[in-house]
C-alpha cells in the first residue's frame, strides 16, 4: 500500500492558479446582471405604466401611489444589482488574496487578461445591441444610473480589478518566496 504524506496530498488538492477562472465568471455574470436589469425594467414599466394611468384616472393619490411604487420597485433592481457586483468584486479579491500561486501562473494571469480584454467588448456589445433594439437605452439612462454607469464604463472597470487583482498576486508571490 502506498502512502502519501501529507506534503504531497496538500500539492494535491491545491487551489493554485484559479484567478483566470474567478475573473471569467465575474465578466459573465456581470452580463448575466445586465440582461436581469434589463428584464426587470421591462417588467416593471410594462406593468406599473398602464396600471399607474387607470388609477391615476380614477384618483391622483392613488395615481402618484403607484409612482412611488414603479420607482422603488426600478430603484430597488438597481441597488440589488449593483450589491451583487460589489459583492463578486470583494469575493474575487478575497478569492486572489487567498489562492497560493506560483510565479509561473501569473504568466496565465497575463494570458487570461488579454483574452477577457478581446471577448469582453464583444459581450457588452451584446448587450448594448439589446438595450438599442427594445428601446431601453434611453430608459436605462434614467431609471437605472448605477447599472448603465457599469455598462458605460464596463472595460475601464475590469481593467482595474484586473490591475487590483494582479497587484494583490503579485503581492502573494513577493511574500511566498521570502523566508522567515
């Protein structure tokens, strides 16, 4: 029977060099975050418009009630998204400070980069293509700032938590090869 010790079965089951990964399913997702505002801009203003018009007919109160509810309902869309990217951009930091590399993966890192800042405009072109087309690109500027900032900005924002995420790599290699 042969037996590992536990050096080995640790290299095993290392974590090494998932940030190209980490970064990847960040870009996805904040796409995925992109079509969910979308939607549920649409659900909320094909709903809530017709329904505020009737009750505003019948009485104004009721009428700007409903308002308020159409604007928390796209507000509220809007902070959730925007969370939830916070939320992934300190998990994918969090998930770069934690992983153990080799200075060999950061030659990945590099790689990675290039490929997420080719296929990442092609992404949000995507997405802007939907925007344009329902006719939402000038709603989005209006009910939903937070998510068309992202969308605006969205190549200057991955190139700097790529750059943050490299820098904090860089800093695990720095302090992994110094001894104590």
């Amino acid at each position: 029977m042969f037996l590992k010790s536990m050096g080995e079965e640790k290299e095993m089951f290392s974590k090494t060099a998932q940030m190209e990964v980490s970064l990847v399913v960040f870009i996805l997702l904040v796409v995925g975050f992109f079509y969910i505002g979308i939607t549920m801009l649409k659900i909320g203003n094909d709903i809530l418009n017709p329904f505020e018009a009737k009750v505003g007919n019948m009485t104004t109160t009721a009428g700007r009630n409903v308002a308020v509810i159409h604007t928390s309902f796209i507000s509220f869309w809007d902070w959730a998204i925007m969370m939830a990217l916070l939320f992934n951009i300190i998990l994918l930091f969090l998930s770069a400070f934690l992983i153990d590399t080799h200075p060999v993966f950061i030659v990945f890192y590099v790689i990675a980069g290039i490929l997420i800042f080719i296929f990442a405009p092609m992404l949000l072109d995507t997405v802007n293509q939907l925007y344009a087309t329902t006719g939402f690109d000038t709603i989005a500027n209006t009910q939903m700032p937070m998510l068309n900032f992202v969308r605006t900005y969205f190549v200057y924002i991955i190139l700097a938590i790529y750059f943050l995420s490299g820098i904090i790599i860089y800093g695990k290699v720095r302090m992994g090869s110094q001894s104590l």
